[in-house]
C-alpha cells in the first residue's frame, strides 16, 4: 500500500531505525536480568523519547478519526529523530549500571514495538535488517 501523504524518505528512515534497534538486540544478544526501572533514564534525550512513545496511542486515533494518515507518518519520523538524538548521546550496551542498560534496552523495545506497530497500520512491513 502506497500511501501518498507519506514521503518515502520517512517511511523508509523508520524502517532503518527499526533495523538499527534490531541490531543492537543481536550484538547484546543476553536476556534482561534486571527488571528495567524508567528512574534510571535522565538523560533528556531518554526522557524525550519516553515522553514521544507515550503519544502513540492519541496519534494513531485521531489519525484514524481524521483520516488523515500523514499525522502517523509525521509521529513516526518524530520518534526516529528522538531515537537517534538519544542513541547519540546515551551508550546502550555500554551503559554504566546494569539497571540503566537494562533501562535502556527496555526502551529500545518500546521503540521498535511502536515503530513496527505503527509502520503495520500503514501497511508497511518492517525490516530486521538493511
């Protein structure tokens, strides 16, 4: 499905973003052994993210009553640019603590589910690898 209010640049960055965060999954590769705690995330750019996933769910439905699919292309590209601010700034697999990458990581999670999740309402399938 083609959508015309979505610019293929877009789609196809949050695809790469989903592929990103699926590779660093690969490369830590070990099982959470500590349960993630959101107060370990104080980097703004952590919370930032945080903040923008937490937004899904209002944006998908008021894309959906609007019919207006560009405003879950433009969310999406958001959460990519706030992904990668944070993965910039903010080591995953080489955090300091234990409970921070395992904050950390948990993020990642929430942020490929949300990306994939999304991409999928578009009709968009995602890729494990680029």
């Amino acid at each position: 499905m083609r959508l015309g209010q979505c610019s293929d640049q877009n789609w196809l960055g949050d695809q790469d973003t989903y592929a990103r965060i699926q590779s660093i999954f690969r490369e830590g590769g070990e099982a959470f052994r500590e349960v993630p705690q959101w107060s370990e995330l104080k980097e703004s750019s952590e919370r930032s993210l945080l903040f923008t996933l937490c937004r899904f769910r209002s944006i998908t439905k008021k894309s959906g009553q609007r019919l207006q699919p560009y405003m879950l292309c433009n969310y999406l590209y958001e959460v990519c640019k706030e992904f990668n601010r944070m993965y910039a700034v903010s080591p995953v697999l080489k955090a300091e603590t234990p409970g921070l990458k395992a904050a950390r990581l948990e993020l990642l999670r929430a942020t490929a589910l949300i990306l994939q999740s999304g991409l999928s309402l578009l009709g968009i399938s995602t890729l494990e690898r680029m």
